[in-house]
C-alpha cells in the first residue's frame, strides 16, 4: 500500500505560550524529532502540515526530506489540519493515511511500522492507538475514509471517527508513549526523562 504520512504542526501553541515546534529536543526540535522519526519508514512521503509561525517553523526543518502544506485556517483546531493535508494527499495516489501529530516526540519508528502492517493485512480498517479512555493519533485511514476526514469539524480532530462504532476501528493495544507536549511543565518533564 502507499500510506502518506501527514505531521500535524499547525497549531498556535496557546497553552505553552511560544511555538512548541520550535522547542529544543537534542540536536533538533520537537517537531524535528518527529519528524525524524517518520523519515525512518521505508518509502514513506511525508507531508507536514504548518499553520501559526508556519515561516519561522519552516527554516528549522528544511533540511529533512518533508513536503510542506499550509493550513491557513489554523485557528478552526486540529481538525482543519486534518482537511489541509488530506485535500492536498489526494491530488496523489495514496491507498492511505498515517496521521501524527507533531508534538508527540516519544513515538517510535517500530510502532509506526507495526501499524503499518497492520494495515497492509487489513486494508479496509482504521488503525488507532488506544489511549487509557479512547482512541487516538497515531492513526491510519484507507483511502475510503478521506471524504469523512475532509468532513470533520472542530478542536477534537479524528477523535469523532476513532471513537464511533460505526467505524471498524482497530486498535494497537502496544506499550508506547502516546504523551504530547502541550504545557513548559510537559517540555520539562519530557527533558528530565531523555
């Protein structure tokens, strides 16, 4: 299957209070090491989707092999990032979707490949992460789900169709870190622990 990675980093950072994508990660950033770790899938074309500080956010990883995409309407939520990349992907003939966000810098490469075999075996299903209470990013959707993607609406993202029966969800019950980094306290706690 060809599977387009889309890397969500649109967002204003409201609750850190300066771009989070920007912030230091060892030799890279935050958005940097997510990025590097999407890179290390074999034949993967990755999109990253900017919106708020999109210029500065840009020079700092322009140096990895990463289509740009820019969401101009940002400020609608995460789910208008989802429209973005989606609408541009399909001008493309992917067979899917890997969603990731961009401030989740503990996933690893072999989880992403994990789900992406999962996928292979079962192509007519959403592939999820399961989170304590709910599904969530990373996720894969085949291409037939573009169209619900494209009509999301809000803050929540994917969550709508990750969480509804109506959909047949398949969740990776691995150990992984699933946490984002939304506040100085999680950059923080997230640098104590590398």
């Amino acid at each position: 299957m060809k599977i387009a990675t889309l890397v969500l980093a649109a967002g204003k950072s409201s609750r850190m209070g300066l771009p989070k994508q920007l912030l230091k990660l060892g030799s890279t950033t935050l958005l940097g090491k997510v990025i590097e770790t999407v890179s290390s899938i074999p034949n993967n074309s990755i999109f990253c989707v900017l919106g708020a500080n999109a210029n500065t956010i840009k020079k700092t990883i322009e140096a990895y092999q990463v289509q740009i995409v820019n969401n101009y309407n940002y400020d609608q939520g995460l789910s208008s990032s989802i429209i973005t990349g989606v609408e541009y992907i399909s001008k493309f003939d992917f067979d899917a979707v890997l969603v990731v966000l961009g401030d989740q810098p503990k996933i690893e490469s072999d989880y992403l490949k994990q789900m992406i075999e999962y996928t292979n075996k079962k192509d007519t299903s959403i592939i999820a992460s399961k989170y304590k209470d709910r599904n969530g990013v990373p996720a894969i959707f085949p291409k037939k789900y573009f169209n619900t993607l494209l009509n999301l609406v809000g803050d929540k993202g994917a969550s709508k169709i990750l969480n509804n029966n109506e959909f047949p969800v398949i969740t990776m019950n691995l150990q992984i870190n699933l946490i984002d980094i939304d506040t100085k306290e999680d950059y923080q706690n997230l640098l104590n622990n590398i």
